[in-house]
C-alpha cells in the first residue's frame, strides 16, 4: 500500500511537470511577458539527473560513515538509515540546495542513546568516507553536524549537509510540500521567485529577526488556497475545521495529493501578481492567521488553533515587546500546530515585510519586470530537463518502528511515538535532582558520578 501511494505521488508530480515543460516550450501567445519571464527564470533551477545522482552518493557515504560510527557504540543502533528531508526532496528546491538528512535508527532496549553521542560517532568516521567536517553543534536542542562532499577535488561547487540524529519531524514538513508541489505543477516556479525576492532584501534569515524561507513557502501556499482553490490536505481527511484538542501538538495526518482532484491551472505571472496584492491590501497582519492547516482566513481569536499559539511576550537578544503589543504575521506551522513561525520577529521588522511587499505590489502594477523585481535573474539553459525523478526521493515514515526512551514502550511508528510523547504523558523511571531523567539506573549513576561527584542524592520516580 505504502509502495502504490509513493508510486501515484511520483506518477502526479512527473504529469504536472511534464504539464509545465510541454506549455513552456510550446509557447502560447496568451501568456503575459512575467509569465514568460517567469518560466524561463525558474527553469534552469530545478534539479538534473546530475544533480540528484551527486546527492545520492553523498547519502550513501553518510549511510557508510554513520554505520561505521555507530558500531563504536557500546551497544549499536539497529536498522540504521539516512532518511534526507528539505529543499532537495520537497519538490521546490533549487538544484543547488543542500541537503537535510537525519540518521534513524533503534536503540537497544532499556538503552538510551543520546543523539549528541551518535553526531560525535558521525564526525570521528566522516572523514575516512570522503566527507569533510564543515561544523559541530553537540550541545544544541538538536544536535547537528554539518558535513561537505566533493565529488572531483577540481570541482569547487560542492555539496553540504546537515545531519541530525532521531529528529524525523521536519520530513513530515517536507512531505506535505512535495504534495503541494505535485498538486499544483505552477507552485515551484512562484515558491523559487519568491524565495529569491525575499533572500534578495534579506528577509528571510531568522537570526535577523525575520522570518524563515519555509514560511514564504507557506506565504504562498495560503494565498493560493484562499484566493484560487487550492485545497488544503489537511482539511481533505477531517472535511471541516474543527477546534484542536488543547493536547494536540501534532497535525501529522494528510491527504495525498491525488485525493484532491482537479486543480485549476492559472497564469503563473498573475498569481506573482497575485500574491504581492494579497498580503498588501486584503492580509491582515495584526488578525488573521497564516494557516496552510486550515487552508481558509481566520482571525487569531478562532477556536481552531492552538492555544499556545500565540503570544504577548517576545524577548529576543533583549529586546522586548511589552504584552499590550498585538501580534503580527502570525504563522501557523502545519505540521507542530502550537509553533508560530514568527518567532523572531520584532514589530520593526515585521513593518519592514509590509513595505517591502507593498513596494513590490506597487512596482508590478506599474509594469515592473522580473528582473526589475529579483535582480540577477539566471540564464535560461534548454538543455536542462526538469523532472520529478531529480528530486530525491521522498523517504517512507510508515514503517519506522520506534522506541520512547522515557519509557521504554515502543511504537509501529516514528508518527506514533510523537502522539506519545506530545502531552508528556511518560516520563523517565529515573531522574537526578538536577532534572535529567535517564532511562535505567546505570545511566543515572553514571551522570551523577560525572557531573555531580556522585553527591548530588538521586530521585527516582
């Protein structure tokens, strides 16, 4: 079952880009110019045969260094896999995109694997499979370590990619973009456009109070939704909004993309157009909610969002933003439903958005060009064939067995175990005083004996 609905999401993606190509190259004399400056724009960034095969090998170098890392373990990881996530698998990606992968695998029962340990076991073996260790980020929420691949030491443009160890969440991101971009075969082009507008005025980097490229993506897809008939997938299974149970942290289940049926096609050049007006004259910025969830306008008071949400407080490198301040871009992630993605955003820069799409709205009804617009636009190359098939693949989720290192129980799935483990309704048989929770006694013992000199009393629970 799970092979015949990869195959029918392949066999739509492959149809709609057949779709787009035959309709670019054969022309058609109704097409406005920033349609046609779109399409020959967007074309020579999609991802070749090439590309896809370069990025293929870098994952099975990963594959080979993470099980010679792993075997130094005391106890090793079994049914170890690179499950690849982001732009180079969401179907609307730069052929230049790094990629995203997370090592999988199942610990030994009663055992609890750290995944700061099993990014470290990654590093010592990367070098001697031909990647090159770029960064190390051991102690953040989610380990990482970023490592480099180049093919031909005369090549300098190779490829990178972060790596993390047990966090599976964002293929879910990225598989409902993959399902977006097969249901609709335009929305590659408008989401590689509006990427490079934002990245062009720089606001699309979070550590300068902005927001995200992931949420330009979903910028677009809520417009297309609610102001061209683009169907929410989530929507398709429940048939009608319904309120989240205050314990719901997760909007992990979707449609396919096939269940949709017909999307109408529109031209690519008044759907730009299109987007810019929207969030300029009818969005509104201190009420209405960006949800790709619900795929329809609501206000931040509605009962279908979560209520966490929100919030009245920002502090961020200390600046604060007093609670009477309204909230502003609300940004609803589809997937982790109580996360607003716009968490780094101060009021400043959240007016410097408005200005900068109203200013670009403005410019397009003036008759401003693509190039006007983006800048630098790429030359247009025929000889690149885009094609669903240069995307990686789109990982299998279903059948990932997992285990809750809290409490031991396992799962049939990852998607599961984050149902589980969501309301915090388990928690770890053994914990110190300092709040670390450990999943048999040794592992407390041996944390006491290290960071405490074995003085600190122990708790158990």
């Amino acid at each position: 079952m799970r092979k015949t609905k990869s195959l029918k999401l392949a066999a739509l993606l492959c149809a709609s880009l057949f779709h787009w190509r035959c309709s670019f190259c054969l022309g058609n004399a109704s097409k406005s110019t920033l349609t046609e400056e779109l399409e020959h724009f967007a074309w020579p960034l999609l991802p070749t045969a090439e590309d896809r095969a370069r990025k293929e090998e870098l994952l099975r170098r990963l594959h080979a260094a993470a099980a010679q890392g792993v075997a130094q373990l005391r106890e090793p990881l079994r049914n170890l896999r690179v499950v690849p996530f982001g732009s180079s698998v969401n179907g609307c990606g730069e052929r230049h995109s790094d990629v995203d992968a997370a090592l999988w695998g199942e610990p030994p029962e009663g055992r609890q694997v750290p995944p700061s340990e099993v990014v470290k076991r990654l590093a010592a073996a990367a070098p001697s499979c031909g990647l090159t260790v770029l960064e190390q980020r051991f102690a953040a929420n989610v380990p990482l370590l970023v490592v480099g691949f180049v093919e031909d030491e005369n090549v300098t443009d190779g490829i990178t990619c972060d790596v993390s160890a047990f966090h599976l969440l964002p293929c879910y991101n990225t598989q409902l973009l993959r399902r977006y971009a097969a249901l609709l075969p335009s929305l590659a082009t408008l989401v590689l456009a509006l990427k490079r507008w934002a990245k062009r005025r720089r606001l699309a980097k979070t550590w300068e109070h902005y927001i995200s490229s992931y949420s330009w993506t979903l910028l677009m897809i809520f417009f297309l939704q609610v102001k061209h008939g683009l169907p929410s997938l989530h929507q398709l299974l429940r048939r009608q909004p319904a309120p989240l149970p205050r314990r719901t942290v997760y909007a992990l289940d979707f449609a396919e993309g096939g269940d949709a049926g017909r999307v109408r096609e529109e031209d690519v050049g008044d759907l730009f157009r299109g987007f810019f007006r929207y969030y300029s004259e009818e969005f509104r910025f201190e009420e209405d909610v960006v949800s790709v969830r619900l795929g329809a306008v609501r206000a931040a008071t509605a009962a279908e969002f979560h209520p966490k949400l929100f919030r009245s407080v920002h502090i961020k490198k200390g600046k604060r933003i007093s609670e009477d301040t309204p909230p502003f871009l609300n940004i609803e992630d589809p997937i982790e439903v109580q996360r607003n993605l716009n968490f780094a955003l101060t009021e400043a820069t959240a007016l410097e958005i408005r200005s900068a799409l109203r200013q670009t709205h403005a410019d397009l009804s003036a008759g401003a060009t693509l190039r006007d617009v983006l800048g630098d636009v790429p030359r247009h190359d025929a000889s690149v064939s885009p094609s669903a098939e240069n995307f990686l693949a789109l990982p299998t989720l279903a059948g990932t067995a997992a285990r809750c290192f809290r409490c031991q129980r396992k799962f049939g799935s990852y998607k599961a175990l984050l149902k589980h483990q969501a309301p915090m309704r388990c928690k770890y048989p053994f914990s110190c005083a300092c709040g670390r929770g450990f999943v048999t006694a040794e592992d407390l013992q041996r944390h006491v004996n290290g960071a405490h000199g074995g003085q600190t009393p122990v708790l158990r629970r």
